[in-house]
C-alpha cells in the first residue's frame, strides 16, 4: 500500500493546458473553432491547408518550426527529402496575405532551418 500510495503522489502529472482556440498575432486574428483568419480585419480567403499550416505557425509564435516539423503536423505523413510542398504553400500563403516577397512581415524565413511567425 505504501509504495502503491508514494507511486501515485510522485507521478501525477499537472494537466496540460488546453490549447487556444484563437490567436491574434497584431493583426493577423485566427480563429480555430469558426475556421476564421483576418489581417487587419479583412477576412483572408485560405484554403484548409492553408489555414492549419498558419495556425500551427501561430500556435508556435516566436519559435522556428522546420518544414518537416511543419509537414509532419499539417500533412500527418513522414516528410521525404527534397520536398517543396510547404515551401510552395507559404508562397501562396504570403501572396494572399500581400506579403512582399523579399521582406515579408508575417511569414519569416530562417534560412536553413525553418519559418516563423514573430511575437
């Protein structure tokens, strides 16, 4: 009984919080639950992979998240080498966003490592 009891008193785990259901980033305001996204309250037009890659990016605000982290989480599949399919979704992400490509504001590239979107 006793170590029965010091098990259970030393390995519970503090819940986890639940995840937000929305994010607002300066601006840019996502919402999970109506699968809502506006920039300076003008509703961007995104499809459903667009939205989950920029709410995962927005989940992590602040941290670089890799294209196979990124891949992995969106897609729910193995990312393999040399695969352009996020690159080519933050391209038309950025676009419909009316980021310049050479500076953009949200979307930030770390080159050789990933993307992030800024606090």
């Amino acid at each position: 009984k006793t170590q029965l009891r010091r098990y259970i008193r030393y390995n519970q785990t503090a819940p986890e919080p639940a995840p937000a259901a929305v994010y607002d980033c300066g601006g840019l305001y996502i919402d999970h639950e109506s699968h809502t996204c506006t920039l300076y309250s003008k509703p961007l037009s995104l499809t459903p992979l667009e939205f989950e890659i920029l709410w995962y990016l927005c989940s992590r605000k602040g941290h670089v998240v890799s294209s196979e982290e990124l891949f992995e989480a969106v897609w729910g599949e193995k990312y393999l080498d040399s695969n352009n399919t996020v690159m080519a979704h933050i391209a038309r992400l950025r676009e419909k966003m009316g980021e310049l490509p050479r500076k953009p504001k949200w979307i930030k590239t770390v080159w050789g490592v990933g993307y992030k979107i800024d606090e």
